[in-house]
C-alpha cells in the first residue's frame, strides 16, 4: 500500500482522430515523456487489461456497446467531434479497463492511490451516446465496478476538467450513491451543467454544478474545494474518491478559457487527496480527460502525480477573482439548500 500505480500503455497512443485533432496521441507522449525525465519516486507503472463487457454494461446500453464494436478496426465519425481510427476502440477497452484496474488496486489495498493516463477520455459519454472525443464513460465505469463491490456503499467523483461531465452526470443523476461533483467553464461546450442541473428523484441534490465563468484562477478553483466540495464531501463520506482529472482549464490551453496552473491543480489535487484519507482511507483515483496543450497537460498530470506519491500541495491564497466570486457566491447560494455549506 506504499506506492501510486500509474496505469497506461502505448497501446492508448494508437487512437488517432485525425490529422488536426486536439485529442492527439502527443497528449499521452507527453506526459510519459516529462514522468520519464522526471520519474516520481514512489510510484510504479502499470499496463492495464481491457475493461470486462460487464462493467461497460453497467453504465452504457447494449446498443451504445454495439454502436462502439461495430467501429472496431476501422475509421470512423460518431458526429462531427468524435471520431475513431482502426486502434481506438481497443484503446477505450484499455482506457476503462484502466480505471477499473486502478479502482481495484486502491480498493484492495495494493496500492496507496493511483492515477489511470488514458484516452481516449470519457466524462462526455452518455449512457448511450458517444460524444466530445469520449466513446466509453472510463469514471463512470470504474465507479459503478466500485459500488458492485461490498465494501464501497458511497463514491465521490469530482470532474474539474474545463467541459461540464455531461456523460457522468447523465449516468447517476438520479442516484444517491454517487455525488457528483463538476466544476466546468459555463456557457461552453457541451451547454450543460448549470446550477439548476442538481439532480432528480431520489438524486436530488446529489448533483452538484459549479459552473464558472472564463478566466477563473487558481484562487477561485481553491476557494470552490473549500466552500463546496469539502463541506459536501464531510456530510457524504465516501468510501472512494474518483477524479475526473481534465487539465484543459490551464492557462495555455487552447480549448478553454481559464487561467489555471500546474500548481493550482497540485493543490486541488492535495485537497481531494486529504478529503480522500479523512473519509475514505486514502482510495483515490484519478483519471485523465482533457488537457490540449502539452506542456500545460504534461507539468499539471506530473505535479499531482507528485502530490499523490507524497509531495505538499503549494497552497497559496483562497481569493477568488471577481468573475469567480460571483459564481461561487451564487453555488453556495443554490447548493445549501441540500449540503451544509
């Protein structure tokens, strides 16, 4: 239990969308690039095995896995965003089976935390719907695993990636066994995850949107742990922290609008590690989704892959900017009717 297992595997690196693509397969060659200049001690590299039909099936329909079969092999657009190449359906076997191993590996015991380096990414896929860049849901899957588990009885899934987790959303939105958790750029792609999104019949309340305008800071995105996410995650208590760990509200990133740094994800991730050892006995996963600049997506990934295996979050102020107050002012505001903020 003294090491963080990093899941990946080139294999991954042979999803190819096309020429132009942000989600490029230099996305994970960048990464292992900077962990290989850069090695981590105290953590280990692990190939993962593709995902079991089963857990596929326990968030998407059977047509939406025959859909994703059928492009096997073979070149092919789900709609104008999502598209495959002859590797890429392996690789999202790998990726969600990646999650799932790492979900194992915390939950046994055989590893401290772990991080799963995969695409393609998943928080966009919906039950069933492929869709922006996303054919399998890689969190949603490794929660549901988790949860056919006897000892997981809660999951928290936090998504800071800059695009709302539509798919992830639209997988428990009517459940009470996962509080789902999304701090996202809002109005952006994919036009959901507004406040009013807080869940339905017994999930009421089990949703919670943070959604923030552009040019939110490392200081707005501390102060939302603080104010939101802790306090909800203290009443919850899970058994199990998932993250949906995007890095596309980096400041060079080409997609998104925000200006956040490498530190300022280090220190998300401390915060969501300590929510994890407080309430969970340390079992957290984290699992890649966006990030389109590389050396943003590069230095942010290796800097909580520093803090999982032991490093201190860099701290610094909780003062969010004016954009950022406003939001997190108005989240505060609609969520307290359900949480103890």
């Amino acid at each position: 239990m003294t090491e963080t297992l990093l899941f990946h595997d080139d294999a991954m690196i042979e999803h190819d969308p096309g020429r132009g693509h942000p989600e490029r397969p230099d996305r994970l060659r960048a990464i292992a690039h900077v962990l290989r200049e850069r090695p981590v001690p105290g953590t280990r590299m692990i190939a993962p095995a593709p995902v079991e039909l089963d857990d596929v099936l326990r968030v998407h329909t059977p047509e939406h896995h025959q859909r994703i079969d059928a492009a096997r092999g073979r070149h092919h657009a789900f709609d104008p965003d999502t598209h495959a190449s002859p590797a890429s359906v392996d690789a999202a076997y790998l990726a969600a089976g990646a999650a799932v191993q790492a979900t194992d590996a915390v939950l046994d015991r055989s590893a401290r935390n772990a991080f799963a380096f995969v695409r393609p990414p998943g928080h966009h896929a919906e039950p069933g719907r492929p869709m922006g860049f996303c054919l399998l849901n890689n969190v949603a899957i490794a929660a549901e695993h988790a949860l056919a588990r006897p000892d997981v009885e809660r999951v928290l899934i936090v998504d800071w990636d800059v695009h709302h987790g539509n798919g992830t959303q639209a997988a428990f939105y009517g459940r009470r066994d996962v509080l789902f958790v999304s701090a996202h750029q809002f109005p952006f792609y994919p036009g959901t995850g507004a406040l009013a999104e807080h869940g339905r019949d017994e999930g009421e309340g089990y949703t919670l949107n943070v959604p923030l305008g552009a040019g939110a800071t490392d200081g707005d995105y501390r102060r939302l742990l603080a104010d939101v996410v802790l306090p909800a995650a203290t009443e919850f208590d899970p058994d199990l922290v998932l993250v949906s760990a995007g890095f596309d509200a980096h400041r060079q990133d080409p997609l998104g609008g925000m200006v956040a740094t490498a530190e300022g994800f280090a220190d998300l991730c401390a915060s969501l590690k300590r929510v994890a050892e407080t309430h969970a006995d340390g079992r957290m996963v984290m699992v890649l989704e966006g990030g389109y600049d590389l050396v943003g997506l590069a230095t942010s990934a290796h800097a909580c892959v520093e803090v999982l295996a032991g490093a201190s979050g860099p701290g610094g102020p909780a003062t969010p900017s004016a954009v950022g107050d406003v939001a997190l002012r108005g989240a505060v505001a609609h969520h307290r009717r359900h949480w103890p903020l």
